[in-house]
C-alpha cells in the first residue's frame, strides 16, 4: 500500500492503509470477543482473520506485479 504514482497524490493510498488496519484491527477485535463468549472455537481461534488478510495481501501484490491498480472499483476523476 505504500506504493505511490507519480501522477497520483501520496495520501489515498495513506488512507486506504488506515482503512485496512481499522477493518483487520476491529476483525481481531470481534473474534476475541467470540471466543469469550464461546461462539467460537479455540481450535480455530483468529486464524480466520490472519488467513483472509493474508489472501487480501496476496490478491493486492498480484495486482501490482500485473501492472493494475490497487484499488479498481475507485478510480479518480480525470482532471478538466
């Protein structure tokens, strides 16, 4: 997420780091909370929050080895 483009500005990728920590944060959180209550399984434990964001990494950095960006559903507005 630290990669920046020259043509681009430097903080939306900032903030699309920010983001990703508050949704992984806040994910950690919950399932903490589920194993106190004993919805979720100790053998399972917070695996399932490493092993998605894992996969969302992996899926981020094939993106940028392809040459393709980042985030494609938001794409900036061309300047008039």
């Amino acid at each position: 997420l630290a990669h920046t483009d020259v043509r681009r500005g430097r903080m939306a990728n900032l903030f699309g780091a920010v983001f990703v920590y508050f949704i992984y944060s806040n994910l950690l959180t919950v399932g903490q909370a589920l194993q106190r209550k004993g919805t979720l399984s100790t053998e399972l434990g917070l695996w399932w929050v490493h092993l998605a964001f894992i996969a969302f990494a992996a899926w981020l950095l094939w993106r940028r080895v392809n040459n393709r960006a980042l985030w494609p559903l938001w794409k900036p507005r061309a300047a008039r």
